[in-house]
C-alpha cells in the first residue's frame, strides 16, 4: 500500500490535474464509483486501478474491484490520506483509476441515419462541457466535435461534471478550417443557436441526422459557423435576459430534437 | 481613490465572499457592467458603488455611474491592482457594488393566476442556484423558494452565475413545515421531478399558476416534499444515464411550463 505523498506514481497521478500533462502521457484521471464502473463497462483503457481500501465501503465499489481483477487491471492501494490528496471530491468514495483517452480523428466520422451529436466552438468553462456530455448521453447523442479553442474534456472538472458520460460519447477535437470542409463533404445539416434570428428552437423540424452548433460562453458562434448553418434557432427569453448559461441552453435544444424523434412534438 | 489593500472598506468588501459575513450585515456584493446596471435598473438598494477607472473602459459603464451619481448613491474609486484582488471574475470590468439583500417572507407570498415560482430542497452548489435563477428570469418566474439547508443566493458565485437575475426574483427562505403549511393553506400546485415516476414532463399541463420544486444534487426530492406535490414528472433519459446536472434539470422543465404558456405544447 502506497503511504508516500512523494511516490512517483502518486505524484504522477497528480500531475495529470494539468492540462500539458495529459496532453503529454494522453492519460486522465476517472474518479468516483459511478464514473470508474462506466469505464469499466464500456471496456476504457484503463492504465491502473487506484483504490484506498479505508473509504471504499460500498458492495458496488467492491464489485468494481472484483471486475477489474478479472479483466487483469493493475490495483494500486493507497492509504485514505495520500487518495484524499489526490482526490477532486467533497467526499472521495476511494476509487478512481489512470485512463487513457479515447479521440476520434474527424475522417472516421460518417452520421448515420438518426444521429445527433453536438459541436461547440471555443467552450471556455469544463464545468459547462461536462455538463453537456451528461446531458448529451442522456438524449443518446453520438459524440461531441470540440472546435478551436475549446477546453479539455478531460480536464478534471469536465470529467467530474460529466458523470461518466465522457466514456460513451465519441470526442473529436478539430478547427474551423477541417470542420467546415467535413460538413460540406459530408453534408450534414448544422443546425446553430443566436438570439438574434426569428426562428422559434420549438416550431423548427430538427433532420435527421443532425449537429447542434453552440458558441462560446461570451461571444456565441462566430460569423463562419453561422454561415455554415442549415438552420439557426432562438430560444426566447423574456424581461432583461439575453441569455442562458451554455450548458442549459445546449439542453434545452437537445431535448426537443430528442422530444421529437420520440415523438413528442408541438405540432407546426 | 482608495490604493491600499488594507482600508477598511476594501477589508470588508472582501469579508462580504462569507456567509457569516454577509447573514450579518445583510449585504453582498454584486460585479460587472450588466449585473450593477441590473441592480440599478430595479432600484436594489446599493450601498456604495466602487468603480477602478484604469478599468471601467466601455461607454455603457460610464453611463451607469452617471445613473448612479444622479441617483445620488455613494462612489468610491479604487485603484485597479485593489479592484483586482477584490474581484470574483477573470477579466474584471472595474464596477462592483455593495448592495442590501432583499428576502420576502414567506407570508407576503400570494401566487397570481399565471405566476411560475421555483422551490429549491437544499440545493447545495451556488453555481447551480444563480444559473437556476438566470433561467427563472429568461422564462418569467416570480421567484424563489430557498428550502431547508439550501445554499445562499448572494454567495458570490451564485450572484455571478445568475447574470443579475437576482434582482428580478422574489427570495424566499423557509424550511418544510412553514412551507407545507403555506402550500396547503394557499392550495398553489406543487409539481416535482422525480426519475422514478412514469408522467413524463412533456404530456402534463401544467396548472396555473405552480409552483416547480427540485431536489437537492445528490438525493433528488426527499418523501416529505414528494407527498406534498400534485404531480411528480420525469425527464427521459437514454443509455446509463440516471441523473441530469440539476441546473439543466430544472431549466428543461421550466422551458416546456413557459412554452405551455405562450401556446407551444404537444397536443396530450
């Protein structure tokens, strides 16, 4: 069992708070009980398993451990100090495991019938992008296109934030030049957000399959992406607003494309 | 112009980020162009404006201390380095002000046909809280109600994240048994959330007015409020997804009551 705060793999681990450092290893942190055993069961590439034996109690922490043994994943044991240390949490559940990342290079992409899936330029805040993994797992969408200077998701907060979500979504990382010459190669319809456009995001008839396209938390979509748009909605907002936070606003139209292809819909 | 960090109104602006502080001399501080505009516009009783005039560079900001001059509040000028250590954001705009909080009592709260409130059962993250009330003024709400061991809505990064939202919603503090009492007495409908019901939130009607209750981030609604609500709705959700991002949660069903509002409904 690790005790060490000074233990190379300990150290490493908490290096991997750094956005260089993961770029560097293209490695992340996963941790919590929920977020490990989504890992585990969509078959992530796990590096190691670390647990602190002291604060996992739970019979479905064990069960994890259990699975991973059998799947051959190293198990490192650290004490409940050294796992507090490292630990993002109010309340660390004594789980967590190194991860390698899992991108998709653009060219493999070809939407199928159906699909949704959600581009963002430039989102700032890894709070606000793992909120909208969350949500887009939650809708079914197929992967997330992260454009120019978009944050990392797996950035510790994103992972947080994103409950496990980040490991059934596919990640493409790309810029506007690339994006916009695979949207018009592949003709999928973009479908962007403004508040500056009449149409309603209620009274519009999302196709299949199509990419939600939202700017970033203070500057919304710049003019290239909007150009590249089939269709920009609004959502209306009433009194002083002339805007939603980021992630609320991304729900709001992922769940009325998903309320439509379940049928659900406000008749046009 | 104030240049020291150790003036003693700067000492207390600076106590103002804990709720000890702030429960004691019932005021906060708000920041930014938009949100002390807001704070203007709505008449909140401001204490001191404190502007840092290296930084406060944009037309509209000046005309706020115009406003604020002609309204005769009290202005105090700091220098940028102490406007810098005072502030909560990334790139500060040089205008905050010390405002008086603004509680209603539960008692004064009579909801008219129409009105949408927002009730809260401990909600723990004040960035949760000040997006919910960014998204209560987008879609009209009245208010608030802050339940039980709820998190403070002038925390500052509560304040932050509702965009100035917070000058235009009723704040109400109580707990179960005034509350209970309050909505029997009153008969408003009280609509909950729940993942475990089978009403799904898109082919209810929402009654007018009601009131939309939300659990806490962790537990979700607790049994006592659950009893208490005329109907219980559901968000689908899709794959291994259990839980939305609360803010997200609460802004999917505030949305589909203000489009049942202004005619956008499917047909039940």
């Amino acid at each position: 069992m690790i005790t060490s705060f000074s233990n190379p793999l300990i150290k490493s681990i908490r290096k991997l708070s750094l956005h260089k450092e993961r770029q560097k290893c293209g490695q992340f942190l996963v941790e919590g009980i929920k977020s490990v055993a989504e890992a585990i069961q969509v078959d992530a590439k796990i590096e190691t398993l670390i647990i602190a034996p002291g604060l996992l109690v739970s019979g479905f922490g064990q069960s994890i451990v259990e699975q991973s043994q059998k799947k051959s994943i190293p198990i490192v044991e650290v004490s409940d100090e050294v796992f507090t240390a490292i630990s993002n949490k109010d309340g660390p559940q004594g789980i967590a495991a190194i991860v390698h990342q899992n991108w998709t290079k653009l060219a493999q992409i070809n939407p199928g019938s159906n699909e949704i899936w959600i581009a963002l330029e430039s989102i700032q805040n890894p709070g606000n992008l793992g909120t909208i993994m969350r949500t887009g797992e939650a809708i079914g969408a197929k992967g997330i296109f992260l454009l120019d200077q978009s944050t990392d998701p797996y950035d510790p907060t994103a992972v947080k934030a994103s409950m496990g979500a980040l490991f059934s979504l596919k990640l493409v990382k790309t810029e506007f030049k690339n994006f916009s010459a695979w949207v018009q190669e592949k003709k999928v319809p973009l479908i962007g957000s403004s508040d500056k456009v009449e149409q309603d995001y209620m009274t519009y008839q999302y196709p299949n399959p199509c990419i939600l396209i939202m700017g970033s938390e203070r500057q919304g979509l710049s003019v290239g992406y909007l150009k590249l748009c089939e269709q920009i909605v609004r959502i209306p907002m009433l009194g002083r607003s002339d805007s939603l936070n980021l992630a609320v606003a991304t729900g709001i139209i992922l769940y009325q494309i998903f309320n439509q292809r379940r049928g659900i819909d406000f008749p046009a």
